[in-house]
C-alpha cells in the first residue's frame, strides 16, 4: 500500500474561526495536547497506516509549519517517504492562490505526478481523529469505487455544518448536499443503529476524507477547469453522473477543530481519566518533534485531571482540568483552572530572570495568579497577581491584550500581561 498511495494532507485556509491562534500560523501548527500541533494528527494516522508519501499543502502563514515538518519528519536514505510541503506558488497555468479544496489539488498535480501511485488519500489538518486507512481503502476495491467518502452519523445541530448524504442498503452513496439548510434535515435522514438514533445522530456526514482513483481524480479535474471545492461541486456532481461512489462508515472518534470552542473543548476533553482521543495507545501514536527537554519539576502544587507537559517548571497551588504546554513557568501561589497553556519555545535566560519588572515580567505566568477559561498562547509573559476569568458573562471582542471568543479568554502568541493585571 505504501507504494500505491499518496496521502495530501489540506492545510485551509486562513483559519479565521480559530483567529487569534492563527494570526502567525496556519491551522495545522497550531499546538494542541501540551506538546503536538495539529498537522501531527493526519501525519502520524498515515503512518500508522504504512503510508509514506504524504504532502502537506498550505498558504497562510506557513513558516512554523514548515520548520515543524522540517524538523520532524525525516526518514532515512534507505526509506523512499516524505513529508513534503507544497505551498501556493505562481505557475504559468496559475497566478492564483489555492481557492479550494479542488482547487488546491489541481494545482498540486504536477508535484504528485513526480511519484507513481494509483489512489490520493485527501485528509484535512484540523481533525482530531485516530484511524487507520487500511480498511478504508480494502473496501474502496473490493467495491470498486472511483472514490470513496469517509462518514459519521451526526445530529440536527451539528448536520448544517456537514455535507450530509443518504446510501442504499449496499452503503453506494445515491445523494449529496452540503451543508442543508435545517428546514431540509428532514429529507436527508438515515438508518443509523438504535444507540446513535437515540442520540439524534441520524444523519451521515462528511468527514472531509477522500479516497479517489488516479485516473477518476485527473478526469474530474480535468473535466471541471473552474471547480474550486470537493464537497459543494465534485462529489455531488460525480454521484449526480452515475459515479461509483461509496461510504465509508467511521465507528471511532471524530471532532472537527474549527472553531476556538471545539479546540479548548477537544484539548480539556484529554484531562479527564478515559479521554475519547487515546494518547497513551501503544499501537497507534501520536508523533511529534523530538526536543530532548528534561522532565516536568513541580513543588507543592495540587493536580486534578492535569495534563503536564516535558520542560515544566511549575510551583503553583493549583492546577485543576487544564493542559499545560511545554517549558511552562508557573509561579507559586498561582491557581490554573479549566485552561490550556500552551508553553514556550525556550527557557529564560538568567539575564531575562535578573532584569524583569512589573511592566516586562518574566515569560510565563508568575506568583498569586488565578486563570480561568483563558487559552494562553505560547511566549506569554504574565506578571504577578494577575486575574484572568473568562465565562459566559464576557462580551466576544478583541481587547487591548486579549480576545474573547465565546466567553473563551485568549492571550495571544508573545502577549505581556503585567502585575495586577485583571480580566
């Protein structure tokens, strides 16, 4: 399989939903779990999945993801994978950036046809997911499909957000629409078994993961010059035409990472003591950056439901259903509740440590703080007794040194929060 599959993982776009994590990166860098950034997620399912030739297309804000891959994912000489960027780029056929998912492909083919395969695995990089291929593709063939959509029953709320699309008893899929309206769910119903239609879960979505044929994907976009996007013109358009096209039902976890509540949601969800994302599963890894730091110091500090990270330094009071990031400072006296610090990307020097002051503190969080409900970015640097507290009784904004997006409290990249501060 390794040899006949090239897996291309779609960065997005400008990621405005998860907006300020992405005022400096794209999507897929951005860090999630204390330690990975979100490219890992699909990197790391292909090569569970003995899939080595994989392509990661981007154009916005590319440069930390291109450093993580570069500093991630290399193999050896006697080994043919790779892990390739491919960002926009001018061409004589095109002067545009990527307007699509299509159309990010298309214009990728010409680095693709560099390599000799019979199937594309398109993947997208804001999912938390953990799945292997495998059996996804044994089906494609056994069913001799032309492409194959990967789906999973979801309710009335979340259906509007999904292309949602009905089956026959052979599981070919005979109707597509993206994203219907809710006066429409009605008519887009489907058989799902008893527990998940108690859940209201009677709608089959897309999972935005394709399988195509080489020569199916190269006619579709030949055949359409002008398509821009997979799930509101392809896929309707090849079933409309008599394709042969499949569902491939996932039975596992699945959450998209689109917006800033499904990130902070997804990331507190690892806290607590059965996560549905397992992390700690001996056969399907999660890989990352090898940074060879020390492990975590903590001195008096009570943890519950904690997620510590390498490179720690940590002496505050409390830390309670939160995921702290690596090389985290955080002072004593300090209470961390139901938050995500995403850490640092170095220790503080002795210069850093001998000159801070109530206007510059120290990167990290210092002593007597209470953080609530907040994201902090990475390289913060917050004084001492500070107040942070987000919930519902915040008005969403952008504010001097910080956002609020659905009562989430968000610090951006390199923010100084100083002493006495309050939010």
């Amino acid at each position: 399989m390794k040899s006949s599959v090239i897996a291309i993982i779609l960065g997005g776009g400008r990621g405005t939903r998860l907006n300020p994590l992405t005022k400096y990166r794209s999507k897929p860098a951005v860090p999630i779990a204390g330690k990975y950034r979100l490219v890992d997620i699909p990197i790391s399912n292909c090569l569970n999945s003995d899939i080595r030739q994989i392509f990661v297309l981007t154009q916005f804000n590319s440069a930390s993801l291109n450093r993580h891959i570069k500093n991630t994912y290399n193999f050896d000489v006697f080994n043919s994978g790779f892990v390739d960027i491919l960002a926009a780029e001018q061409t004589p056929k095109s002067q545009n950036w990527y307007e699509g998912t299509a159309d990010a492909v298309r214009q990728s083919q010409r680095h693709m046809d560099n390599h000799e395969y019979d199937y594309v695995l398109i993947l997208s990089g804001d999912q938390l997911y953990q799945m292997d291929y495998r059996p996804m593709l044994r089906q494609h063939i056994e069913n001799n499909a032309e492409l194959t959509v990967a789906t999973i029953p979801v309710n009335a709320e979340d259906a509007t957000e999904f292309g949602i699309m009905k089956t026959n008893s052979d599981g070919r899929i005979v109707s597509f629409v993206e994203k219907p309206p809710a006066e429409e769910l009605q008519n887009w119903k489907s058989d799902t078994p008893d527990n998940l239609k108690s859940q209201g879960k009677e709608f089959l979505a897309s999972m935005g993961i394709y399988i195509f044929n080489k020569e199916t994907l190269d006619r579709l976009l030949d055949e359409n010059p002008d398509g821009t996007d997979f799930g509101k013109e392809f896929i309707p358009e090849e079933i409309n035409n008599g394709g042969v096209v499949f569902s491939y039902e996932f039975e596992g976890y699945w959450t998209d990472i689109g917006t800033i509540k499904s990130f902070f949601d997804a990331n507190l969800e690892l806290a607590e003591p059965y996560p549905s994302f397992n992390l700690y599963d001996n056969e399907n890894r999660i890989y990352t950056r090898v940074r060879s730091l020390p492990a975590s110091k903590l001195m008096g500090t009570n943890l519950d439901h904690a997620v510590i990270s390498e490179g720690c330094i940590i002496s505050a009071s409390r830390i309670a259903k939160s995921v702290i990031g690596i090389r985290s400072r955080i002072g004593g006296g300090t209470t961390i509740e139901n938050s995500i610090v995403m850490g640092n990307d170095y220790f503080p020097t002795s210069d850093e440590l001998d000159n801070s002051t109530p206007e510059n503190p120290i990167m990290g969080i210092g002593d007597r703080c209470y953080i609530s409900n907040t994201i902090v970015d990475k390289n913060c640097k917050i004084g001492h007794d500070v107040r942070i507290v987000g919930g519902s009784h915040l008005d969403d904004g952008k504010y001097e040194k910080h956002y609020v997006v659905d009562g989430i409290v968000i610090i951006p990249n390199g923010e100084t929060i100083p002493n006495g501060y309050s939010i």
